[in-house]
C-alpha cells in the first residue's frame, strides 16, 4: 500500500480504513515492477522539465525533484534503496522515497500526470530497450547457423517427411531453414517496436488534463515517435504487450523444433549429432548416460511462454475501457517471458557451438529409403517425354523391385532396371547417385550447394 511521507495513503483523505492484510500482500507489484526504476526516473524527469518549461512549475522545484530523482536512482543502483512492500509498487515507493528527500515540493511531480500513463510510459520505454536485446541476441543466433552452415555446404543428410527419409538434402540447406524462422522472429520483434514509438505520457487517468502541458516535449526526450491520440485507448491499450509475447511465443516454438530434432538426431537410433560434454548431463544411477537436458529444457519452456500469452489474452477479453487492475498483470508476464526467452536463446547459442555432425552416418542414412526416387521420376519425364504420373508409376515399380531384392538404388544394374522399363539407359544410373540429386536442385530457394553458397553470402551481407 503506497504512502507518502506522513506515513499515510495517498488516498487516505477519501478511504479512512486501512487495505485489509492479505489485499496489501499480495495486491502490491514492487516485487515485480521495481526491475522499472530507471525507466520510471527517466519519465518523471522528462515530465518535471516538461512542467517547468511550460511554466507549470518554478526552477528551483524542477531542479530540487531532479535532483532528488537522481540521488534516488543512485540509491537503487548502489543497493541502498529500501524497497517496502507497504508502497505498492516501484512508482509510489520512489514518489515516497522523494518525500523523504526534498519535502513537500515532491508533491509536484504528480502535477498533470496519473500512475495510468505513468505505468504504461515506463513499461513501453523498458520493452522497447528489452525487444532491440532480443533482436541483438537473435542475429548472434543467426551468425552462429550461418559459420555452421559454411562448414557443411557438402554435409549430406536425407530430409525427412513424416520423420521419414524424403530426399538427400544439404546439411546446411536444413540450417538455413532455421535463419529464415529467426529472421521472421526478428521481423515481428522490430514490427512491435513500432508500437512501442507511442508516447502515452500526458493521457493522465483517462481524460487527459486541465493543464497547458507539452506533450511533444516529452515524446522527444524520451525518444519516442509521437504522442498517442486518444487517451482512453492509451490507458487500456494492452496490444503491445500481446504483441511481445506473442513474438516470444513463436520465437520459442522455433528453438523448441531446432531442440526436438537435435535431441532425436543425437539419440543412439539415429546418430546424425554428436553433443559436447558441455551441454549434457549425466545420470544419477546410469553410469554411461549422456543426456541432452539443455535441448529439453529448451523445448519444455515454450509452454510457458504460451501460458503467458494466453493469461493475457484471457485478461483483456472481457475487459472494459479503460484502467482496472488487471491489468497490473501484464507486466509479471512479459517479465517473465523476456527472461525466458533471453536465457533460451544464449543457452541455444552455446549448444550451436557445441555439437559435431557424423557425416559419415548423415550420408549412410540419407542412401537409405530411395531418396532419389523423385529424380528418377523427374529424369522419365525429361527422357522418356511421359506425364510425371506414369512416370511416378514406372518409378514405384523400380523401388518395390529393389526393396523385394534389398538393394538399394545404387546397387541395381541397368539389366535390372530395364527389365522394368526398356526404355531407360545407362546415363539413368547417374540419377541414383545423392550428390548429383543434390546439385540438381537448383530453383530459387533449392538445396542444390550452389544456392547455398549464394544464401550464405546474403546473409553474411545482411548481418554486417
């Protein structure tokens, strides 16, 4: 319960009883939102010269609340800053710790200003900073695929559908899938940073203000684009949040697939990865295990980052315009998203950099399967001149014949593959081979090494 430096409730004039115990416990946020002190600072330092430049307050006030803000500030910094509970939240205990400081002359800060656009201010500035870190940690991830992706352009390994093998891809090519997912999350992050440029400083409560107060002014100090338009939305304007975690949301699913297929390819049945001793552990009775609890860790989380986004799409769904305090929950849960996400993708970038790749059984098992068996298709239609259907039919025959034998592709003869369809020749041998599949693929966006090469490069451009 927030007071001022008579030991009362601001409120206290019209509300004569005290908030019953258990409400002031578990009604206050400082635990949550004391992590916004700089932010909140910031604000009410633009908002107090704002004031004086409009000749709402005098000099000598501005400059005593500034100071007194600053010296709060560092007070905080240096872990001498007395958190209470009884204040509610990080906004009152530094509105009362500025009591203390400079008297009643602190009482101006409130001039022309409601917690409302107070809160929502200092909220939009702290996301807009924490997106730019995830972007930065995004392009590390980025950096990372891409120098692992350089090392195996000629890594060959069969792409799966259905976790069955489809067709022999480049290791790389399947990396590469992967910037394409981050890039989008990068997208959508930078999009919601638009969102954030809204200045809501100066709506007040809800109705805006009386005073000649210039909200321009405070947009540019604290960097913002412009000042939102209409004060009601302003205060009950939660979309950003949903936005955030929304683009958490899925920037988790995409390390939590990354994470899936590595625990699967690093399994005994597959064999594909091989994972450092730095990120597995060990069991407490299986002397020999090796586990890959940092890819589950990874792929256990994102069900907490959607729990997040749910909690607050569910808060906002039937809620009326415009201030109620549900809303105090909004930043509990991006908190807890952003450090979520932030640590899952340094702890992804450390497993990037600590996996080998087992080439030799990568190409064992993308020769397993028929995985040519779409070229074969490809080459009877170029050759023979047939609809791609029949010559899906020729090659379905081709591979039941060769499966009957337990051969593999490579391993028939033409005598055999004639005895199926005449018309083929010897060159119909070339196709089985999986680096000339490979090579084949040379469509925009294809797995052939050549495409890679010419990703790989743009993405090194872009990243500069």
């Amino acid at each position: 319960m927030s007071q001022n430096k008579n030991n009362k409730t601001v409120w206290s004039t019209r509300i004569t009883k005290d908030t019953s115990s258990i409400f002031q416990k578990v009604g206050s946020s400082l635990s949550v939102d004391k992590r916004l002190f700089k932010e909140d600072i910031a604000g009410s330092i633009a908002h107090v010269e704002m004031l004086f430049k409009q000749k709402i307050i005098a000099f000598k006030i501005k400059n005593k609340i500034i100071w007194g803000l600053n010296k709060i500030r560092n007070e905080i910094i240096k872990k001498k800053f007395i958190f209470n509970p009884k204040h509610e939240d990080i906004h009152m205990s530094i509105e009362k710790r500025l009591f203390e400081i400079i008297g009643d002359d602190a009482g101006f800060i409130h001039t022309a200003r409601s917690r409302n656009d107070q809160v929502i201010t200092d909220f939009k500035i702290w996301l807009r900073n924490s997106t730019n870190e995830i972007i930065n940690l995004l392009n590390s991830s980025i950096k990372i695929i891409v120098k692992n992706a350089e090392k195996n352009i000629e890594t060959i390994m069969p792409g799966f559908t259905h976790l069955k093998n489809a067709q022999p891809i480049s290791f790389a090519h399947y990396l590469l899938a992967y910037v394409e997912m981050f890039k989008r999350d990068k997208h959508r992050f930078k999009n919601n940073i638009e969102n954030l440029l809204e200045n809501p400083l100066g709506v007040t409560a809800l109705a805006g203000t009386t005073f000649n107060i210039d909200r321009n002014y405070t947009t540019k100090k604290l960097k913002f684009s412009h000042p939102t338009k209409n004060s009601i939305d302003t205060i009950s304007d939660r979309d950003f949040v949903t936005d955030f975690l929304y683009a958490t949301s899925v920037c988790s699913v995409h390390i939590s697939r990354l994470a899936e297929e590595f625990i699967i390819w690093n399994s005994d049945a597959f064999g594909l990865i091989k994972l450092n001793d730095r990120i597995v552990t060990g069991s407490s009775i299986m002397p020999q295990k090796k586990n890959p609890d940092q890819l589950e860790f990874l792929r256990g989380k994102t069900g907490n980052a959607f729990g997040n986004l749910f909690s607050m799409l569910t808060i906002l769904k039937g809620l009326p315009l415009s201030y109620f305090k549900d809303l105090q929950d909004d930043k509990e849960l991006v908190f807890k998203s952003f450090d979520q996400i932030k640590y899952s993708i340094l702890i992804f970038n450390d497993i990037l950099k600590n996996f080998s790749v087992n080439k030799k059984r990568m190409f064992e098992l993308a020769n397993k399967g028929y995985t040519t068996a779409t070229d074969l298709a490809d080459y009877i239609v170029i050759e023979l001149n047939v609809p791609f259907r029949k010559a899906y039919q020729i090659t379905a025959k081709i591979v039941n014949y060769a499966e009957v034998k337990k051969k593999r592709f490579d391993e028939l003869s033409i005598k055999e593959i004639k005895k199926i369809e005449p018309k083929l020749n010897e060159e119909v041998l070339k196709i089985f081979n999986l680096k000339n599949s490979i090579k084949s693929k040379k469509s925009y966006g294809g797995t052939s090494f050549e495409n890679i090469k010419k990703m790989i490069n743009k993405y090194k451009k872009e990243l500069k």
